[in-house]
C-alpha cells in the first residue's frame, strides 16, 4: 500500500466514528493569599470562572 492509500483509508476509519465528545467540568483549585488553604471549584463548560472566596478564613481576592 502507498502512503496515500494509507491516509485514505485512516480518514475513512475516522469519518466511522460515531463517538461524540463529552465536555467535562473543570476543576479549579486556588491557594488563598492570606492563610494559604487550598480551595477548589467545579466550572461547568462555557461558564465564566467564579471570584474567589477562601473557605478558611472568608478572605475574597478581587
């Protein structure tokens, strides 16, 4: 088989599939400046990211 024959047939398989792409939420972990707790948050796809608030100690980065 050529190099040709070979790409055609790998598009082929490719255009196959019927598998659809699934967009997950992103997890976002932050260190506080204050207390230095690590917090995290959970984005949905195509939301924007939410301000941050520490969970330890209340301080919010603005």
């Amino acid at each position: 088989m050529t190099k040709a024959e070979l790409r055609a047939q790998g598009i082929q398989a490719l255009a196959q599939v019927t598998t659809p792409i699934i967009k997950l939420p992103m997890k976002i972990r932050r260190q506080c400046g204050r207390c230095g707790d690590f917090n995290s948050v959970l984005v949905e796809p195509g939301q924007a990211v939410p301000a941050f608030k520490c969970s330890a100690c209340g301080y919010a980065a603005g």
